[in-house]
C-alpha cells in the first residue's frame, strides 16, 4: 500500500524522509557553494576597511541643520575640555494646550576649560567629536562667578586706593 517512509501531510503525500534528507542537504551544499564563491568573488585589499577612500558625502538635506541654543551650565570640571549645558524650551501640550518647560542636556566642547558652572552660553551644534558630544562652545553670554570675581577684584583695588592716599598723608603730616 504505501511505504514505510512516506509521511501523510495536510497537502497529500510526499517523499520519503531519506529523499527529503537528501534534498535539505543539497540544498545546504548550494547555499555554502554560493556564499565560498561570493566572498571568492571578492578583491583582496591589504588595507583595513577605514583606510579605504570613503564615500561622498551625504546630500545637504541628511546633513545636521545649523543649530544654536542658549543655556545654562550645569556641569563643569569632571570631564576633560567637556562641560554639560541644560537648555530649556517651552513647548504646547497637544491636549490641555497648557505650556510647559522642556528641557535637554546637552555635552558641550569647551576647548579651554573656561565654563564655571551658572554661566549662560550659547553653543553651536558641530561634527560629533567623541560619542555624545555633539555642540562646541560658541560664546559666553553671561558669567556669575566671573562677575563676582570681577567684582572682589574692583572692590580690592578700591580699597588699596583708599589705603594709599591715607599711607601718603600720614608722613608728610609728621614731618
């Protein structure tokens, strides 16, 4: 009636499983066959992959648009020429058309360590330089620290001026 190997499927009757074994595994056979003469196939180049002239550059439009943010450092000193920048911007909720704050941090390039933490800067987006950083530092807007600092500065110099007329008056009044 039938044989020993042949299996019953739901589309009739097929092979039997010493043939399907046979045909899997010539099957197999071609596809090794294919991918040895593909890479066969393949010029060989003593040079690694990055050495190799690159390709053009990408349109314009999947380029990064020119960006610049105004923000607030947030972190300074823990990193190497690298500082963190928050930058705010206000967005409409869909919904409840309320406004609301958004914030993002961004890692910035500082190239010579001048950030203090509280500073308003502008920073402008760039070519990555490490694997997070994306934006340099375009300009300090604003410095509360340096103006403090400033600030103890002219107040000392006042001081020694109004020392100085007073150490100037005193010997000649003596003499």
């Amino acid at each position: 009636m039938e044989g020993a190997d042949e299996v019953r499927t739901d589309k009739g009757w097929r092979a039997s499983k010493s043939e399907e074994q046979r045909a899997k595994a010539q099957l197999r056979q071609n596809q090794q066959d294919r991918y040895n003469t593909r890479s066969a196939n393949k010029p060989y180049t003593p040079y690694p992959r990055f050495l190799l002239p690159s390709s053009p550059p990408p349109p314009p439009s999947l380029t990064m648009p020119p960006m610049a943010f105004t923000g607030t450092v947030s972190r300074v000193g823990f990193m190497n020429k690298t500082a963190s920048v928050v930058v705010t911007r206000w967005t409409v909720h869909p919904r409840t058309k309320k406004r609301m704050e958004k914030r993002t941090k961004l890692l910035v390039h500082d190239d010579q360590n001048k950030l203090r933490i509280d500073d308003t800067v502008l920073v402008r987006n760039c070519p990555p330089i490490s694997a997070r950083k994306r934006f340099t530092l375009e300009k300090i807007l604003k410095s509360p620290e340096t103006e403090r600092d400033e600030m103890h500065a002219r107040m000392a110099a006042e001081a020694q001026a109004k020392l100085a007329p007073t150490e100037a008056q005193s010997p000649s009044q003596t003499s």
